[in-house]
C-alpha cells in the first residue's frame, strides 16, 4: 500500500502520510510523523490504501516504531466507537488513551526519543562444548558449577537477573567459551496467578450468583442491586475466578483511584500478583510499562482501575465489572470525548463478546429502567451480609427545631442527643455535609455587599485555617478581609455552612471528642486521604467530618450513628436528576453504618421532611420511588426516554459568544426544531473570566441518534469555522450529567 491515514494525538482530523518506503506496515502500528512547522509526533495507522489525497503535499512517515502493533483491531474499533459516540476525533481518544511515553512528541527528530522496551541479559549455555572440557572447567570450582548447573535446568539459557552468580564467575565462564551474553526484549512482569480459597457465600448470595449465571445465559449485561454492605464484591470473585480459569481479562472498573487499593487489596489475598492497579495517577512510566506488558503476553490479566483501564491492550476480554455504576465520577468531564466509563464499558465488553456486571446499592435511573425493560438482566440483594440490620432512618425536621429551641448551631436536638449516646458508648459517627470549607459566602449585614471571584460568577467560599476566601471554581485565593469594602463595616458574616464549620462546631459542643475531617482541602493527595481513612478506621477519632468522598465504598466497623446535615442541599438542586441524586448521596453515606453487630442510625435534618424522597429511603421505596420518578421523567420527556446532547460555547466577549450561540442555535433549529433548547445562560455563567451559554438538544427514542450525533458534529463544525467563531470554545457533551 502506498498511503495510510494516521491517527495523531490532537483534535484533529487524520492525515494521510506515504508509507510505501516502509515494508508490510500495517494497522494499528505506531510511526514517527512530522506534523506542523517542526513538531514530531507518534501516530497510529489507521488504515492503509492507495487513494493519493486531492490537495496538498503528501509527506512520508518517518519511521516505524515497534515491530509489533500498537492497538489491535478491537481496539480500533473501540476508538472509534468513542469518538464517533462522543462528537470527538479520533486523535483526542488517543490523547487520553495511550500512556504518554508511548506517544512521545518532540520539536525536532534528534529529540525524538520513542519508548523502547527494556532489555534484559540473558546467558545462554554454547552447544558445541563437550562434556570433557565441561567437567574441566567447573571442576574445583563450585559457584561455576552451580551455574551451568541453573542453566541447564532452566534449558539452556537464563535471564542474568534470576541466577544469584557474581560478575567474576560470570566472566571466566565467558571467557572460557562456555557461556556468551546477549541482550533482548525483557519478558513482560505480569504476577503469577496464586487463586487460593474464594469466600463461601451467604445462602442468599449464592442464589445471586446463579442468577447471575443463569441471566448470562441471555442477557450480556447483569444489574446486581444489592443493598450496601450486601457482599457485592464478595459475589464478583466467583464469576472473576471462572474468567481467569478460562485464561481470559477481567476488567473491574471503580469510579474513583481511591477506591482502587482497598479493592486491590482485597483482590489480591485472593487472586494473587496478578492483580494489578490502572489509573491516571500511576507514574506515566508505571502506565507505560502495564501497557507494553499487556501487549506482549497472553490474555489472563486481572485490572482493577479507574475509568482509563478501558483503554488498556486486552486480548481476550471475558468479563467487565462496574462497581458503583451509578457513581456520576464515571463521566469523563474533560477533555474530550467527554464518555461515561459505565457506557463504554458495556461497549468494550460487547466488542469482546464478554459479559458486564454493573454492580451498586443505587442503581442509577438509566440502568434500573433497561433492568425493566429487559434490556439488562437485574439480579437483586435484599439483605446485608451477616444478619446486619439496614441502618433506621430518622427525618428530623429543621424548621421544627428552630421553633422549639431545639437548635444548636446547625445541629437539631435529635442528631445532638443521638451523638452523645454513641459516643458515651465509645461508638463513631459520621456528619455528612456536601460543601467543603468554612462557609459558602461572607456577607456584609449593613450594606448587602458579598466577596464575589472576579472571575467567575460565584460567592467566595471562607476558609479558616487558612485565613482565605477562595474561589471553588478557578482557585482565586485573597485574605479573609477584616472591613466590609464598600461601608467598611467590620462586622462581617460568613453565611451558611461547609464541613470546617461543622467541625469547629462540633468540637465545641463535645469538647472531648476527637474530630477527623476528610473533604477535598484535607484529602488533597493520595496519602492524606489513607490517612485519614485509617486513623478513622483504628479507632482514632470519634467523628468524621466530611462531603461526597465519604459516601464512597468504606467499610467501617465502629460507625453506629450518620447526620447528614442539610439534605435540602441535595433536593434543590437544579437538575432533573437532583432527586435521584439525592435519593443515592443519602443512601451511599446510610451504607457507612451498622456493618456490624450494632444497628445503625441516619439521621437526616430537612427544612422539608414530607418530600416525596424521604418516603424511599428503603427497598421497597426505592421500587415506588424509581418507578414515579421515571414515569415524571417520560411525562417531561427526560433520559432514559430520550438522548441529551449539551453544547457549551464559552468566551471573554459576550457579545462575540452571543453572536456564535445565535448562529449555532438557529442552524441547529433548522435541522432539529423544537428539540432545540436555548441557548440558554447557565446558573453559573461566567468561570475563568469566560461567559458562558449552552444549548441543549432533545432526541426523542424515535430518531436515529447516530444521525443526530453526525448532524450535530456537522453543524458545530460549520459554525467553528466561520472567522468570528474561530476563539470560542465550543463543547458536545453527549449524555451529559
Ligand atoms: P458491598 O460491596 O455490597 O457494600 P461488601 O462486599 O463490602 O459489600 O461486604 C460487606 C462486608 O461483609 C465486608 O466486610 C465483607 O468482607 C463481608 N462479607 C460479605 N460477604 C461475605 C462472605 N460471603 N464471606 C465473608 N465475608 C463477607
Ligand atoms: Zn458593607
Ligand atoms: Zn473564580
């Protein structure tokens, strides 16, 4: 073939390059290119053909990289399933999908240094010495003897790092001609897999998992509702052994990398060394290395990682789990495509022909309803693992409270009584509140004047213990001012509450308690966050402060009683999913109690406490609950029962912004009518110093959304390239959340 179309890590399109220089090149191989001014990029074949490109200059691939292809065709196919999905190119899902020293990029071709895969040395016994001068040379000598000894036994020839021989016996053996040393590739260094005893299941979780086997026997995707602390992972063991049985990939997905080493962990007391971790925060040479591994041995792998794992080299994947699938951290923000790691999930498992579970105590709406219509094969877990009862939910009306007196700082008397009987009992607590920081917002109370970013359209958020007012969308940071600027009043008012509030708060209602907080100031790196999971897990502190993170998979023994501070956060949001939300944050951060022996309390304090949610906070509800929420979604036309697509356009000058949504929206409108929304100003408008509008299109199940994503991608396109619109941003969020 003479030309090939290659992948480049941009948001580009793929260029055509002339490759008949290069012998028997094929798809999915890596090459050295030169693209731009002077920039050398690694790109990806695509495909090979002989259609010269109309226009322009054609220039030849500079080298090829490896002998070996880079991505398989199923993982082609995946990208392009991605990009295609996701209105993305195809060089930006390699972007986010190859480690970064696989696709090295440099300004010129001296500094163009591609990944080569580290060498081993290996000795190797020469045939043609006989036994004579054998005996001769290793007689009186027995480290020699020890040596050749090794070799044979390994037949032949051995990797210089698996023999304990020193230097100097190494060099007399080669310079008697008995031994020679050569270099070569290094054998991939994936564990060994050690699968000892799988957990003996509960009578009701072994009917699970034959339910699960027996919906794999017509369905490819499985739903495990299962209560928190029901055994779901206890239960994928069984399943995963099989696959690796079978000399297949097993792929559990988790939402988030802290949730990685405690299942890793876990994993690995059963299934060995083979377990290995993948996620973005690994070192790009840890990735690098799993990735050149994986494409040079066999299928068998066990990956437990975060969304990033998908785009490792499987050959032979068997079985994918999503543990958490509600979990909306499985939504790639940015950059593009922006994809759902649950979805692609389910699509790389089917381009595999391999089964999916997706797993959670919270099923999202998506999901449970494609369990009802079938489409998904739900299998569900009533009761918790070991006769532990589900925690008792108590709605503790604020309103009330306030009325009787019975407030103290944000606490209702109900969640303070509750606290001190458990601790006196030497039990632990969690207070959940979904904001970090001291206060969202400090107010003037004579003039009105609030400490605004001046870059983004929001409230400044105190910090005490820095001393700060920062902004929690761009990190504008100033010192806590002391006078009001406009009437210097110094009477100042930090207004409603973050989790170091409620700290200071509660260490000053229980003075000999010992308070932890983990939230996104204190967890800012891995190891805080260990930290202070463990601290709180030994017994080191009584309460535990803390947002979202700690509603995500701990297991804590001591934990009897959870408050969950201001639930109306979570209903008012502004969101057709802020019930469902809710529903699952309330349930998650429930889950945190009463693993054990001792019962568990949730306390929830509302200013509304007859809000339909409340009523649902169990298994029977969530049926009621999921249905009636569904059914408000068809009545409004919501996913699942249609598809959203989301465009953000964002720049400095509004009136350039408003001028390019006006365009967008009106072609759109005439390709999509009525379905098109806006564009409309979002709550929050302005980040970064950039305005920012959106657009959103409704497609009904009716219409082809393929056809609808090609349009949308076109239009936006147009519209990009028109002189006025070349500086705005322009985002398809497909799916969004
Ligand atoms: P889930 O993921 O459903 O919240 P887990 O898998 O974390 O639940 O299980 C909750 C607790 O019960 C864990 O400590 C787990 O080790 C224990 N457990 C669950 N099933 C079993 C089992 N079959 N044998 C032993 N321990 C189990
Ligand atoms: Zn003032
Ligand atoms: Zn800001």
């Amino acid at each position: 073939m003479n030309f090939a179309d290659i992948i480049l890590p941009l948001a580009q399109p793929c260029y055509t390059f002339a490759v008949s220089h290069i012998a028997d090149l094929k798809v999915g191989e890596a090459v050295a290119v030169q693209f731009g001014k002077s920039s050398i990029y690694t790109g990806i074949v695509l495909n090979l053909h002989n259609n010269p490109p109309k226009s322009g200059s054609i220039k030849p691939v500079l080298k090829r990289l490896y002998d070996f292809p880079l991505l398989s065709p199923l993982q082609i196919e995946f990208w392009r399933w991605l990009s295609e999905y996701y209105i993305s190119t195809i060089g930006e899902v390699m972007r986010i999908a190859l480690p970064s020293l696989v696709k090295p990029h440099a300004a010129t071709e001296e500094l163009y240094t591609p990944y080569s895969i580290p060498q081993q040395r290996v000795l190797r016994l020469k045939g043609d010495i006989t036994d004579e001068q054998l005996q001769k040379i290793i007689r009186r000598a027995p480290r020699r003897a020890a040596l050749i000894n090794k070799i044979q036994e390994a037949g032949g020839e051995i990797a210089r790092s698996d023999t304990k021989a020193d230097a100097a016996t190494i060099s007399a053996l080669v310079k008697a001609d008995v031994i020679e040393i050569f270099e070569r590739d290094a054998t991939p260094q994936l564990g060994a897999i050690t699968q000892s005893l799988l957990p003996t299941l509960s009578a009701e979780q072994s009917a699970a998992l034959e339910r699960i086997n027996s919906g794999f026997q017509s369905r490819n995707v499985v739903l495990l509702h299962g209560v928190t602390s029901s055994g779901k992972t206890e239960i994928y063991t069984h399943p995963i052994a099989k696959a690796l049985e079978k000399g297949e990939d097993v792929l559990l997905l988790v939402p988030e990398i802290s949730l990685t080493s405690q299942l890793v962990e876990r994993m690995q007391r059963m299934f060995g060394e083979r377990v290995i971790s993948y996620h973005s925060k690994l070192t790009p040479a840890r990735r690098t290395q799993i990735y050149m591994d994986m494409l040079r041995s066999p299928s068998g792998n066990f990956i437990i990682g975060a969304r990033s794992a998908l785009f490792l080299p499987y050959k032979k994947l068997g079985l994918v789990v999503v543990d958490e699938e509600h979990d909306t951290s499985y939504k790639q923000s940015e950059p593009n495509p922006r994809y759902h790691g649950r979805d692609a999930a389910i699509m790389l498992a089917s381009l595999h022909n391999a089964k999916t579970i997706l797993g959670s105590a919270t099923p999202s709406l998506e999901s449970f309803n494609n369990a009802m219509a079938a489409k998904y094969y739900g299998v569900s877990l009533t009761s918790r693992y070991g006769g532990s009862q589900p925690p008792k939910i108590i709605i503790s009306d604020t309103l009330r409270a306030v009325k009787r007196g019975e407030r103290k700082s944000h606490f209702n008397k109900e969640l303070l009584d509750r606290i001190a009987e458990r601790l006196a009992a030497g039990e632990q607590v969690i207070l959940f509140q979904n904001r970090r920081g001291y206060a969202p917002y400090v107010e003037c109370p004579r003039c009105g004047w609030k400490a605004r970013c001046p870059k983004c359209n929001v409230t400044l958020t105190r910090h005490l213990k820095n001393g700060t007012l920062s902004c929690h969308y761009c990190g504008y940071t100033i010192a806590d001012p002391r006078f009001c600027p406009d009437c210097k009043s110094s009477e100042l008012q930090a207004m409603g509450f973050g989790t170091e509030r409620v700290e200071e708060q509660i260490a000053s209602l229980f003075p000999t308690a010992r308070v932890l907080r983990l939230d996104g100031d204190s967890a800012n790196s891995s190891g805080a966050y260990n930290r202070i999971i463990s601290q709180f897990a030994a017994g080191e502190a009584d309460i535990l402060v803390g947002t979202q993170i700690v509603a995500k998979g701990l297991d804590f023994k001591g934990v009897t009683l959870i408050g969950i501070l201001n639930a109306d956060n979570l209903t008012s949001a502004p969101d057709f999913r802020a019930a469902e939300r809710a529903w699952q944050t309330i349930l998650q951060v429930a889950g945190r109690c009463g693993r054990r022996e001792r019962a568990g309390e949730v306390v929830v304090q509302t200013a509304d406490p007859s809000h339909p949610l409340f009523a649902a906070l169990d298994e029977q509800g969530y049926q009621h609950f999921a249905a009636e929420q569904l059914r408000e979604r068809q009545l409004f036309n919501y996913p699942p029962f249609c598809r959203l697509i989301r465009i953000t356009l964002r720049h400095r000058e509004g009136s350039r912004l408003s001028a390019a949504a006006a365009m967008l929206s009106q072609r759109l409108k005439k390709e999509f009518g009525s379905r098109v929304l806006g564009p409309v100003t979002p709550l929050i408008d302005r980040i970064r110093g950039e305005h920012i509008v959106e657009i959103l299109i409704k497609i009904e199940s009716g219409l082809s959304f393929a056809r609808s994503r090609a349009i949308v991608a076109e239009t936006v396109s147009e519209v990009r390239k028109k002189a006025d619109n070349r500086t705005v941003t322009i985002i398809c969020d497909v799916d969004p959340l």
